[in-house]
C-alpha cells in the first residue's frame, strides 16, 4: 500500500503543489492569514526541491542509513592481499 501511495504521490506531484498553493491562498482570502502562509512557505520548499531537482518523497521513504552504492561506502569486503612469494 505504502509503495502505491509514494508512486501516485511522486506521479502527481505537481498537482499536489497547486492544490496546497490553492489551499494556501484560499486560506488568506478567508482571513486565517498564518495557516495560508504556512501551505505557501511549504509551496515555496517543495518548487525550490524540484527545481534542485531533490525528490521531496526520497526523504520520508528511503532509508537514510542504508548506503546506495556499496564502493561509496567502502563496503566491497576486505582489502585484497597483494602477490604471494611461496
């Protein structure tokens, strides 16, 4: 479930930003002035993550500990030995 919730989410991204901006600036119009500016700082973040190019979804479902790249983390076993003399 979790998996089809973060695909539709990553999949819509761009209408979930407008629906929180209209949120947001709907809320201003009915005079609750600090929740709109709140949906709209949190507008501004996620269009700044896009255009950076981050995916706002990466940092709630990825696992932050688990490295991507096993040779970045230097994770590739133990240190070969070099030539043997017999």
């Amino acid at each position: 479930m979790r998996k089809r919730a973060a695909a539709h989410l990553k999949g819509n991204i761009w209408l979930w930003i407008a629906g929180i901006a209209v949120v947001g600036a709907s809320a201003i119009m009915l005079d609750f002035g600090t929740i709109g500016a709140f949906l709209l700082m949190i507008v501004g973040i996620l269009i700044i993550m896009a255009d950076a190019h981050v995916d706002p979804l990466a940092l709630v479902t990825e696992d932050a500990l688990d490295p991507d790249d096993e040779d970045e983390a230097g994770v590739g076993g133990p240190p070969r030995a070099g030539p043997q003399v017999t």
